[in-house]
C-alpha cells in the first residue's frame, strides 16, 4: 500500500495565537501540529457542511410553490399516520 503524500504547509500565527496553540498543546501533551492539523480538518468540514446546507437552501427556495416542492402521496400518506395517531391517544 502506498503511504498518502503529505505536503508541509507554513502558517504564520500572530504570537498570541501561536503561545495558546502552544500552551494547549503541552496541556494536552500532544505536538502542537497534529492540533493545528486537526482545527484545519474540523474548520475544512464544517465549511463542507455549511456549503451543503446553502445549496439545499436555494434548492428549496427555487422549488418552493413548484412541481418539485410537493410530493402528493408522501403528504397523503402523513397526513393519513397523523390521523391515525390521533385516534390512537
């Protein structure tokens, strides 16, 4: 198996940015470039998520009063499961 390249990335931090990354990285007694490496990857993701979620947004809002914005037998079949809880109780 071949190992995964890795590339080296130089990111000047401002000194009050660099003693906390540093303070709690000894607190924690990890490498501080394997916690910089991992707020990358967490800041990366949710940027993935929050493009997700925009796209899904105008989506919605392009297919809002559309064809596409009603799905006939789901709401029937919901609106049937409800009225079916209600007897229920």
């Amino acid at each position: 198996m071949k190992a995964a390249e890795i590339h080296n990335f130089h990111i000047p931090l401002p000194n009050q940015l660099y003693t906390r990354l540093r303070e709690v990285a000894k607190r924690q007694n990890r490498p501080a470039t394997q916690m910089a490496k991992q707020a990358v990857e967490y800041w990366l993701e949710e940027q993935e998520k929050l493009a997700l979620h925009e796209e899904i947004a105008c989506y919605a809002a392009h297919a809002a009063g559309s064809s596409e914005d009603l799905d006939i037998q789901l709401e029937e079949a919901s609106l049937e499961h409800l009225d079916n809880m209600e007897h229920c109780q």
